[in-house]
C-alpha cells in the first residue's frame, strides 16, 4: 500500500489543488521518500486518474489544466532533489529533446530530460510544439549523439516520424540515435518509423540512452 502522503499527493494532483500537492510533496521529501517515488507513486497516479475523468467526461478541460499545474508545481519542488541524488562525473552523450509539433504535452518530456541530464548526458530540452527543422537544426548546432521525441496525441504521433525523415535528408540520420516515447507510443511504433529505441517512461529512457551511446547499464 502506498505511503499515506503519496496518496494525499495523487488526490491534490488529481483534484488540481496546486498547494496542498505542492505542501504535501515537501513533506513526502522530508520524510525520506525518494523522489522517483514521488513522481511515479504519487505525481503520475494523480495525473493518470485526471486524464482518465476527462476522457470518461466526468472532468473537463479546466479541471486538467489545474490537475496539470498541480503536478507542473510539484515537479519543480522534486526535480532539485532528483538531480542533487545522481552524482554523474562523465558527460555520456548531447542529447536534444522535445516534444512534436502541434503537441504542448511537456511534463513527461521534462521528466525524461531532467532523468537524463541527471544521469550525465548535455541536455538541450527544446520545449514542446517543436516544428520538424528545428530538430535537425538542434541536432546539427550542438553536435548530438542523441534525439528524443515525445508525443502524447495520437494526432501528433506523425510527427515523430518526420523528423526521422528530415534527419534523414539532412544527411544526419547516421550521426545521431533517435528515440521516441509518450503515452500512446510503442515499440512496435518506433520500429515503423524507424527509430533506434522507445521507452515507456523516464527510468527506462535513461537505460536506453546510455545502450544507444554503448554506455552499458551502469
Ligand atoms: Co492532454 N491528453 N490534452 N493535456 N493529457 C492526454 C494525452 C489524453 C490521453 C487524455 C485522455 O483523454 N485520457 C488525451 C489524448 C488522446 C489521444 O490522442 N489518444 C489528451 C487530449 C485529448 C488533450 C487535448 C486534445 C484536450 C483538448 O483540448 N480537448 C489537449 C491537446 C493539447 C495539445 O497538445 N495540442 C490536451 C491538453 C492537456 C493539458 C494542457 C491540459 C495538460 C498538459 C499540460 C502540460 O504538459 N504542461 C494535459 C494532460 C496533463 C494530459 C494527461 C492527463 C497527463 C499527461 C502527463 O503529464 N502524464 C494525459 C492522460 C494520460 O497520459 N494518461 C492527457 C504524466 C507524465 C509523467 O507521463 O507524459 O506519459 P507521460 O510521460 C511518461 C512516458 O510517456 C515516457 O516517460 C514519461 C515519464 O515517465 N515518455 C518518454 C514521455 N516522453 C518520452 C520521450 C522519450 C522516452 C519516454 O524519449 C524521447
């Protein structure tokens, strides 16, 4: 059973009361909770159970929004602490990251470049609704090793695979790994549109990193 304050966390996320999520992730850290339990015990589950009342029309656009600005608040209060635990010496790799054109979904896009900026790679988060030639011409100007791409529209999806093909006829396809997550992502999408890896989530995402810059698991 999950710690009564990762409870209390969810139900403010879900609920969208900003500063009660936020006072109860201060007091979840406080008493020694780790803060990828309170991301994926606490935070996440709130979040999921806002989108599911949305999608059921028990909640609608206004509630996710605050559910949304609930977590977004929260994140900032953990992410320090997320950062402060992975003491990382060696640069692993340059990695641009964003979230596709026409998609504003950006905390699991965070989450993805604050786990992986804390585990040692240079991280150059472009923000969300990325057009395509802004990724290729991230990928060019800081050199990377690594794109990322997150969608979380079925709508936007596509866009994941445009950008593969505008690296492609850049003629930079060869020079950086491509990987792809987002909530209605898979593997099997990512091997369609030929990407070099999907993850399901932030923790997964940095282990395929560090395999696709032949980092091992360490
Ligand atoms: Co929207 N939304 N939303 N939304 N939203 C979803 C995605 C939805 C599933 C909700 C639902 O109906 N159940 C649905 C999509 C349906 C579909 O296409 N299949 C939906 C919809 C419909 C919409 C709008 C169209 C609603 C409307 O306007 N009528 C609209 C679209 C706006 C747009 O983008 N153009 C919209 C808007 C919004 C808000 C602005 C209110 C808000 C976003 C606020 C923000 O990000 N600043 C929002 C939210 C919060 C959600 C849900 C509830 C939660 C998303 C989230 O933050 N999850 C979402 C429902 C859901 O996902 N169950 C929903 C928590 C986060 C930690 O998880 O983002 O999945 P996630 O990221 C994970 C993994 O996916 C993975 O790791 C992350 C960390 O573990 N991952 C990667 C993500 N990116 C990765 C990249 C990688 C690797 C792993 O490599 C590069």
């Amino acid at each position: 059973m999950p710690h009564k304050l990762l409870t209390q966390i969810a139900q403010a996320v879900t609920n969208g009361e900003r500063e009660p999520a936020v006072a109860h992730t201060r007091a979840a850290l406080a008493a020694g909770i780790e803060p990828l339990a309170v991301i994926d015990e606490g935070l996440v589950p709130g979040i999921r159970e806002a989108g599911d009342r949305f999608q059921c029309g028990d909640y609608f656009l206004p509630n996710l929004i605050a559910s949304a600005r609930a977590m977004s608040a929260s994140m900032e209060v953990v992410e320090p602490e997320l950062r402060a635990r992975q003491q990382v010496a060696r640069r692993l790799g340059t990695v641009v990251i964003g979230t596709v054109k026409g998609d504003i979904h950006e905390i699991g896009k965070s989450l993805v470049a604050t786990m992986l900026a804390a585990s040692g790679f240079e991280v150059h988060d472009l923000g969300v609704d990325v057009p395509i030639e802004r990724f290729v011409s991230a990928a060019r100007e800081h050199d990377a090793t690594l794109v990322g791409m997150s969608a979380l529209l079925t709508t936007t999806m596509g866009g994941q695979r445009k950008v593969i093909e505008a690296l492609t006829a850049a003629g930079l396809r060869d020079r950086v790994k491509v990987m792809v997550g987002g909530a209605p992502v898979s593997e099997r999408w990512a091997e369609q549109i030929g990407a070099d890896g999907y993850a399901e989530d932030a923790v997964a995402a940095v282990a395929l990193a560090r395999r696709l810059v032949g980092a091992g698991n360490g």
